[in-house]
C-alpha cells in the first residue's frame, strides 16, 4: 500500500501501461522501492529485480549459459539461463533495476536497445523481443555519489522521470504506524519529528529516513513493555542515537559529532532549549 505520492504513482502506471520506461530518483527512504513493486501488483506483472553495483555485467542482467547444458546441447535456448531483463521482457513483466548509477557504463548501455526497440541481442543464439507489457523501472538516489557513474543522456532521454521527496510528516506518520502497527500516535509523531529533524539540523548534509523512525518506533515499543517510558530524554536519546547516528552526514565544517547532533535534534523535538540546558 502507498501513502501519499499519488501523483507520481500515477503517473507512473500511465507511463507503464504506455511501455514507457521509468527513472525514480531519490533519497534513501522515499518509497522508490515500494512503488515499483505497488505498480507492479496493480497491473498484474511480474517484476523482476536486479541491484547495480560495480560488479553488475551485461550477463548478468541479460543471461548466460549453463556450461554443463553447453557441453551436452551446445549453445541453444535450453542452455540459456535468463536474466532479469530477458525474464521480465519474455513474460511481459517489470524489469526493476535498482541503483542503476551504481552499475558500470557497459551494463546501462546494455540496457537501452531494451528500452527503445524493446529487444536484446544474446550472442549465439539471436534476438528476445518484448511482449508488449514489458515495462522498466529504475531508480537512483541523488546523494549517492561514492561509487557511482553518471547516467548517459542516451539512458534519460529513453525515460521518463519522477523525484521523489521524503514525506510530510502526517504521512510519514501514516508509514511508520503501517509498518510498525504502533498505535501510540504520540510515539508515532516524535519519532517522525526526530527523523525529520535530522534531515533540517543546520549541521547536517543529509538525514535519516523513514527507515529511522521505523527502527525507532520498534525499539521505543519495546522498552515500553519493559515498564519504562520511550519519550523520557535519556531514553529517547539512546534510541535515536542507535537509530540515526550512522545513517547522518555532517557539514565537513561542523564542529559537533553526529551524536551531539542526534542529542541536539532530540532536545529541539522535546523543546529542551540551550538556555534551559545550562542552567540544568
Ligand atoms: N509512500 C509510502 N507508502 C507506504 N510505505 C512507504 C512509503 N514510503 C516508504 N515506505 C516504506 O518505508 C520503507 C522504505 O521505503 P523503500 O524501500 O520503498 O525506499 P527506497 O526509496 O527504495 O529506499 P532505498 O533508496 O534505500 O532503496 C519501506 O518499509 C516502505 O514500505
Ligand atoms: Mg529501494
């Protein structure tokens, strides 16, 4: 089920249903993943998955052949292990291609005969055309930038392309009580607040998701079955910290460490002010 972001997932079935590619483009957390896998339940196909990374050749995404099956049948479609992309194009299905920056230019490339004239070569046995609900998602995250390559003009002009933006609060609200099943809407709201706060904390460059405030609403159910109250500072602060203290990236000029800014983010939802916190 999706919360919010009606518009784009509109838009995104109608492209789908046109056989018009899709790029989403955001930052961890903001449902690209969830809305591929939506899109493909409502319409009825398959979808078929693969995660870019430097390792991710062509082969992998188009198929191989099985050596054993090789040697007994030589190279022939019985001996011919398809990919995601050949799976998803033969069965009329969503070829979901997750953090596509992150594969090498060679697979990309590999990629867009696949988008435009929906067919791929396999050497030694010939071409796999699309049937016609053959559909294609990607996604990206803007932030990422270590170990990624830029995404070839070719690849976008062949897309269409949806940003996606972290939730407003009442949203994400909706996510976190959907996932978790919390029913404490207080709870529910801080950590959402915190999660939020994060991402808007002057020293910071980017923030948690939704993700964090899942985390945290899980671990603030437990301690609260332990008898103990998970918005108290102190334990409010531990949760937060174990939540979202690796998943921030500073300013390279901040002066604080990401726990001070966690502890801070905290203090600011509690509305513990830094007068207050001196006098303490
Ligand atoms: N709009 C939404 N409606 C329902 N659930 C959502 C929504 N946005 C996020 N979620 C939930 O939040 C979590 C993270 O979402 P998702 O995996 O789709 O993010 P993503 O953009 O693919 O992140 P990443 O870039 O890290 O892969 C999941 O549990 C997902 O179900
Ligand atoms: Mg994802």
């Amino acid at each position: 089920m999706i919360i919010g972001l009606h518009r784009e997932f509109t838009l995104m079935v109608r492209a789908l249903e046109k056989g018009i590619p899709v790029i989403l483009e955001g930052e961890a957390g903001t449902g690209k993943t969830e809305m591929a896998k939506e899109a493909a339940k409502l319409l009825k196909r398959p979808l078929h998955r693969v995660d870019g990374d430097q390792e991710l050749s062509s082969l992998k995404i188009q198929g191989w052949f099985d050596p054993p099956m090789v040697l007994s049948k030589g190279y022939s479609w019985d001996s011919f292990l398809p990919g995601p992309l050949s799976q998803a194009m033969t069965e009329g299905g969503i070829f979901f291609f997750n953090e596509v920056n992150r594969a090498p230019s060679e697979t990309i490339n590999a990629v867009l005969t696949a988008l435009d004239e929906r067919l791929v070569t396999i050497p030694r046995l010939g071409m796999i055309t699309a049937e016609p609900a053959f559909g294609c998602v990607f996604t990206c995250n803007p932030l990422d930038r270590v170990g990624t390559n830029p995404l070839p003009q070719a690849f976008f002009d062949r897309c269409v392309w949806l940003r996606l933006d972290h939730l407003p609060l009442e949203q994400a609200m909706e996510v976190v009580h959907l996932r978790t099943g919390e029913e404490d809407r207080n709870l529910v709201r801080v950590m959402c607040q915190i999660t939020e706060g994060s991402r808007r904390h002057p020293d910071v460059v980017k923030g948690g998701s939704i993700r964090a405030a899942i985390f945290m609403v899980k671990l603030a159910s437990s301690v609260r079955l332990q008898g103990e109250d998970p918005c108290g500072e102190v334990v409010l602060k531990e949760i937060a910290k174990s939540a979202l203290t690796k998943k921030i990236r500073l300013r390279y000029n901040s002066e604080l460490t990401e726990e001070q800014v966690v502890e801070d983010v905290v203090d600011r939802v509690l509305g513990i002010s830094s007068e207050k916190k001196k006098t303490a």
